[in-house]
C-alpha cells in the first residue's frame, strides 16, 4: 500500500516539474499549424540566435533567485555592458582583434564589478535583493546614458577587431552554417548544468536558498556564497551585453531595457520558486524557448507588439497556474 | 466530542476518541507528542474535519465545518503561537473579524478598556502596537479576542510556555475566574504541576488513542506519566556504555549582552552534560553564542586545553563543534532538500574532486551507512527531509554532525517534537556518540530526561549558572530548587 503511495506522488511530482515541457510542445505544435515558414531550418535557428542573450542572462538569474534573491540589475547591466564593449572599440581598440579581446575584458569586468556591489550590499549592507538591485539598475543604467551622451554609437564594421565581433554576432560557423552565439549558449547552459547538478557551489546555492540559517550553522559561509551568486548574474548579464553588441554593431543605452524581467519569467515559467531553494537549469531553458517561441510565433503571424504583451502575460500566468495546481493538491 | 476518527494519509492520528468537559471545570488534555491532543482540538475548532465521529455542545448535536462556524458555537482556542498582527493595535487586533466599515475608534477602545479591566490589566492601553507588548500581554490580548466572542469554550494550548512564573500566576488567576463565570476550560500542557494546580480532571490520549480520564485528587504524578507513555520511565534510557575520559572541552566567562553572564563549564570525552533551567534562562543564547551563531562579549572557548576560535559557525565546524538547534524546522534540516544533501552539508569538502565536482558515490554510501546507523526510517537517501516525521527529521539532522566527526556537540532540545519510540532512539544515538569519545552538551527542558541521560548537569537561572549536580545529586528536587532559586 505504501509502494503505491510513493508512485502516485511521484507521478504527481513528474508533472509539476516538467508543466513548461507541455507548455513548450503544445507551442511548438500550434506554432508548426499555425505558421508554415516556422519548420524551415532558418526561422529555428533565427529563433535559438535570438534568444541567446536572454539564455545567457537567466543562468545567472536563476543562480541569484536559488539563493533566494532576485536580481533586478541584469538588463541595465546588459545596457552598461554593451555601451562599454561599444566605447572602447570605437575610441579606441576597434582596430585590432587584441584591442576587441580588452574591451571585451573590461566590458565583463564592469559587469562583475556591478554584480559585486549588489552582492556586498545584500549580505554585508543586509538589504533586500529587490531593493539594492533595483538601485544598482538605476545606477548602471545612468552610467550608460552618461558614457553615451544619450546618443547610441554605431561601430565602424571596417576596422579589423571591430570587423570580427560582427562576424560573430552575423556570421555562421562555416560547414554546418550555425550561427555562432549559438554554441557560446549552449556551452554557458552546459556549465551551469553541470555546476549545479554535480558541484559543491550549486549544491550550497539551492541549500541556501532552501534553509539559510541551518546552512549558516552548517558552518558555512553563506555571505560568500551569496556574493558568488550576484557575481555570476552580474558575469551573464556583460556576456548577454556583449554578444548583443556583436549582432547589432551599435553601443545604445536603452539596451537590456525589460530583459531582467523575461529572465525572471523564463526562470518563473521552469517552475523555479522566487522564495529560493527550487529550479533546474534545464527547466529554465525551456521557460526561455516558450518565452521567444512566443514572440517568433507571434511576429510570423504578424501579430502588433502591444497585443503580443497581453498574450505574453497570459501565457505566463497559464504556466504558473499549472505549477501551482499540481503543488497545492 | 464522541468516537472522533481523524487520519491524515492513511496514517491514523485520532482513533475513536471521546472527550467530555463541563462548564465550569478546567479540564487536562494531556500526553506526548504526536499523542493526538493538537489534532483533536483542531477538528473541535474546525481548522480540521474528522472522517468519523460527532461534536456535542450542551447535549446539542452541532456540526464544525470551520473556524467561523466554531467561533459561532463559542469555541476559541489560543495558540502557543499567537495570531496577532503585531503593528496593529491591542484594540484592532482584538476586534480584529468585526470591525464596522467605518470604525468608531473611541467605542472600540472603550470595549478593549472593559474586556481588559474585566482581567484586571488596566495597565494595558488598548492603543499600544500588540508587537512593542510582552509576550504574557499578548496572551492576554488573545484571551479578551475570545472573551469579546463570548467564548463557552475555551482552549489554551501550552499557554505557559513563553511565560515566565510571574505571569504564569497572573494567568492562571484568570483562567480560574474564567472558570467561576462557567466558561468551559480545556487546558493542554505537557507540565504536571501546572496540570496538578490548575485541574479538576485529566483525559490522557496516547497514539491517537484515549486512554483515560481521571480525577486529579486521584492520581499521583507517577501514575500519570505511566498512562501517558504507558511504561516506567527508566526503560525510555539506554544503559550508559560510554567511559568519561579527560576534559576536552571548555567554556569560560561566556557573557552574552543582556541575556547572560559570565557562564564557565567543562565536558569530559564521552560525558553527557546536561543543561537544565526554565525557558529564559539563557541556556540556548549562551550555546548559540559559544558555537558563534550570536555574538558575545568576552570568554574564551578551548579545546584539549587549546583555545579555539568560534566567533562563526564556520569557525566551530572547522574546530570540531557542532550544534543540533532547538527549532529543527527553522534551523536544523533543510525540509525541501533530499537526506543527502542535508547530510552532508557541513563536510562537503570531503567529497570533492577537481572545480567542486562532488564524489556522489561515495556520499552515497557515507549517507546509506550512517542512515542505518541511526536507524533512519525513510523510502531511501533522496527522499525530501520534509517528509520525514518529526523524530526522523531529527535523526537526519544528528546525522549531519555524524558525518561531520564532530568531537564535542551541543544538542538544543534534542528530542522536541518527536515521539516516543523516536525519543529512545535518539537517546540511544547520544549514548553510542558519547561512547566513541564525543562530548556532548545537552540543553533540555524536560527533567526526566535531563536525570536519564545526564552524567553531571548544570543549571541555568535568569543567564547566570546557579548551580552542578553529579550524577547522584540529580534529582527533580535538586533540579527545580536550583532553577527557581529556591534556597
């Protein structure tokens, strides 16, 4: 009788965890009927170059939400990212491939740099992940305007380091003609899947955010960790910058506006819990894929933007409320 | 309430129950944990529904389907755990369910004023925040929210637990003029001489079962233990294995700022030291702040005679310390998590290869292995710590410092919240620790088991110690004398 018991909730449990999977293949399945170009090979590889960045940058935000956190800072810091990368090359290193790799560097470490501050803020400052930030959001964002002038800059494509990001962000790999951010995404989520599952650091992330205080009086420092985390988001968030810059060739300080949120949906779509402790790398992903298979769906179909947000939320709460349903019963 | 069934899971929680009180009488519901006495109240409440059985209120069949309908019928219960809204104020939160749409707010002071006056604490202004009051007031103010509903039956559940003994005599003032107005008492305690006070009868559950109701002049306080847990005390300990070695860990002038001062003990390899004294007595401050878990002003800690630093819990880990905490749920398991992880915490580091990559197959086994050891009951090492019961979850805590080969443990309330059978194996577990060498310091709250398992105790009064005892002195006289003061 027990046996059964177990079984039953294991299937209960199968579904909770893997509702965004349904949801993907019902999309994908409606898309398919609904679009006849969405099949063709070049509207899905469209689709996985677009939605790279985003990828990129709710790997990190999974991390911080697993701690129990949130971090609202990663769209401005994408911003900021994408400004620095574009500044440097166009004053500066856009004339060699070795002048691209240090303004890639310094473009990452202003990133970090950001991630840092939040996380100090949070574990020594003992704020609230929301409150500190959505100030370092501010803070960033302000920056980008100020190094911009409020005027986007367009690269010089001709210069010879500046040539090659573009190639990257443009260009496919050549024989098998996939785009290359693709790969770069695919290895990032390979990591953080192996980090979490099999690693002491993605271990103590999820228990931290399951029970900080008996982790605490585990004997483990938790404010490192912590730290770690804003760290890791603030490091995705320059790459997701970067590799934007890289298909646009345009240093513009609106960039990232509103990604932070679509990283948190994505993250909230694969059933991660915004009170910490639950979420899977993979989940994640797929909470990505619905959220830009809507849109590419969407715009086939030439669906407005505005009516596109409505469906969007919608989609989310649908997601959601399924997780929810199979919890509470 | 008559033949109450109630199971949750197809685990069986009451089973044929039946349960009389009068008007007018203070009536006992005792018995371990895990007994049932929550559950049979909850269902009397309506907070839960019973498969089986029939409420009867004044020889009135009645229905509780839920709480609003149970404060119709006159039933309140107040909760060990208060539920007030702690920056609203006394009088908000005790008319909290009938405020008008537009609240008179001098009629309602004026009605908090008489309900308090009524107890005799007109000390307490109905406008004060219930969160900057004492926690004996806000149990006064959970006593006028279910006056105000012209409670006939009321339900206190281990009221004097928070209480210091002052306020436990101011209580027990009101519940007994409670009683004289003809309000219907049912009083949950776990305290015998509270039981013995305040009481006219005792209904003792045992396993979901009832067992028996009694006549406080009739019975002994042995006797009452022995229907509680249906054994002679002295079987729940294990026969001591462990041999006491050489002193190898030291605590002195341990002061914690405002809570307590200059505190110095020692444990010897393989002691069980036992930490008596009332609730607010600093015990379990005065041990967070040894293992570094709250700060302290001074002392220093030492261990084989050299000083060790524990200003962090991750300090005393590397040092060797560890510390079972008293509030398991909060502190000591992490429930969403599987065995594994919540066993190995503290000494990860063992398991790791090259970028943190965590040897899983040797966890596996260490985890496995320590489980049987303990006697763990569960469907295996990934099963979630949530689901355990109450004595299993602890046993997975223990086994957390098992695996982290912990030299001297602090054990907070070890064995709060479970049950019996769990109790004798978690005794069991200390004693096999203790008999491979590891010093044990064990705060608890229940003298029984402070005179069972302690080879020498210290008590605690008001953060300062008051007085050891060897393993002779140890006695309930001895250990009450020292944690009231008595001279």
């Amino acid at each position: 009788m027990e046996k059964t018991k177990f079984a039953k909730l294991g299937t209960k449990e199968f579904w909770i965890q893997n509702s965004c999977f349904v949801i993907l293949i019902v999309l994908v399945i409606a898309s398919a009927f609904l679009s006849n170009v969405f099949f063709t090979r070049q509207n899905i590889l469209n689709l996985l170059r677009q939605c790279i960045p985003l990828l990129i940058m709710s790997m990190g935000m999974l991390t911080v939400i697993l701690t129990g956190g949130i971090d609202l800072s990663t769209g401005s810091i994408m911003g900021i990212c994408n400004m620095v990368v574009a500044w440097f090359l166009f004053y500066h290193f856009g004339k060699s491939v070795g002048g691209l790799v240090i303004s890639i560097l310094i473009s990452m470490v202003v990133g970090m740099v950001f991630g840092l501050l939040s996380g100090f803020l949070v574990t020594f400052g003992r704020l609230a992940p929301f409150i500190v930030t959505l100030a370092i959001s501010q803070i960033a964002r302000g920056c980008a305007y100020l190094i911009s002038n409020a005027q986007p800059i367009r690269l010089n494509t001709k210069e010879a380091g500046t040539a090659v990001l573009t190639a990257f962000g443009n260009k496919s790999i050549p024989g098998i003609a996939i785009p290359w951010p693709i790969p770069v995404g695919v290895i990032v989520v390979v990591i953080f899947f192996l980090v979490m599952k099999y690693t002491s650091l993605g271990r103590i992330i999820i228990a931290i955010g399951s029970n900080e205080n008996a982790v605490r009086l585990s004997g483990i420092s938790v404010t490192s960790y912590k730290i770690i985390a804003y760290l890791i988001s603030g490091f995705t968030a320059g790459l997701a910058g970067i590799i934007i810059t890289s298909r646009v060739s345009t240093g513009s300080p609106i960039t990232g506006d509103g990604y932070e949120l679509d990283a948190i949906a994505s993250c909230v779509i694969g059933g991660a819990s915004l009170s910490g402790g639950v979420g899977t790398v993979v989940n994640t992903v797929i909470g990505v894929l619905v959220l830009q298979l809507l849109s590419n769906t969407l715009n086939l179909l030439s669906v407005p933007s505005y009516p596109q947000q409505i469906i969007k939320g919608i989609v989310m709460i649908i997601a959601v409320l399924a997780q929810r349903q199979k919890t509470s019963s | 309430m008559l033949h109450i069934s109630k199971a949750f899971g197809g685990v069986a929680a009451l089973d044929d129950v039946t349960f009389f009180a009068e008007a007018g009488e203070i009536h006992a519901l005792m018995g371990e944990n895990g007994a049932g006495k929550s559950t049979l109240m909850n269902i009397l409440s309506g907070v839960y529904r019973m498969d089986k059985g029939e409420i009867h209120i004044n020889g009135e069949h009645v229905s509780v389907t839920n709480p609003a309908r149970a404060r119709e019928l006159g039933i309140s219960i107040i909760h060990q755990e208060f539920a007030l809204a702690n920056d609203l104020t006394v009088a908000e939160n005790i008319f909290i369910d009938r405020l008008d749409r537009f609240i008179n707010w001098r009629e309602l002071e004026q009605k908090t004023q008489i309900l308090l006056d009524e107890l005799g604490f007109d000390d307490l202004s109905p406008k004060s925040k219930v969160g900057s009051i004492s926690v004996a007031y806000q149990q006064v103010v959970e006593i006028c929210k279910a006056l105000s509903r012209n409670s006939r039956i009321l339900v206190f559940d281990e009221p004097t637990a928070v209480l210091t003994s002052n306020e436990v005599d101011k209580l027990f003032s009101i519940i007994k003029s409670l009683r004289d107005k003809g309000v219907c008492i049912i009083y949950i305690s776990h305290r015998l001489n509270e039981v013995f006070e305040l009481c006219s009868k005792i209904t003792v559950l045992k396993d979901g079962k009832y067992v028996d109701t009694v006549n406080t002049v009739d019975v002994t306080e042995k006797q009452l233990v022995r229907l509680m847990i249906g054994r002679e005390l002295s079987e729940m300990f294990p026969p001591k294995t462990a041999s006491i070695g050489e002193v190898v860990f030291e605590a002195e002038h341990i002061s914690v700022p405002g809570i307590a001062e200059d505190i110095s003990f020692h444990v010897r390899e393989g002691e069980i030291l036992g930490v008596s004294g009332l609730v607010g007595a600093g015990r379990t401050e005065v041990m967070q702040a040894i293992f570094g878990a709250r700060k302290r002003n001074g002392g220093s800690v030492r261990y084989k005679g050299q000083s060790i630093r524990t200003d962090s819990p991750r300090h005393s880990v590397a040092s060797g310390l560890g510390m079972l905490p008293e509030n398991r749920k909060a502190d000591g398991v992490l429930l969403e998590m599987p065995i594994k992880v919540n066993s190995t915490l503290c000494r990860l580091d063992r398991y790791l290869h090259a970028f943190g990559r965590i040897d899983r197959k040797k966890e596996d086994e260490d985890v496995t292995r320590t489980g049987e050891s303990v006697h763990l009951k569960s469907s295996g090492i990934l099963q979630k710590a949530g689901s355990l019961s109450g004595g299993n979850q602890q046993k997975v805590a223990i086994m957390k410092w098992i695996l982290g080969s912990c030299r001297v443990l602090i054990f907070d309330e070890p064995t709060r919240g479970v049950d019996v059978g769990a109790k004798i194996e978690i005794y069991k577990i200390m004693d096999d620790l203790a008999a491979q060498g590891v010093a044990i310091i064990m705060i608890s709250s229940e003298m029984p088991e402070i005179i069972g398992m302690s080879d020498r105790a210290i008590v605690m009064r008001e953060g300062r110690i008051t007085g050891e005892l060897s393993k002779e002195e140890l006695t309930e006289y001895n250990l009450i004398k020292l944690s009231m003061g008595v001279r």
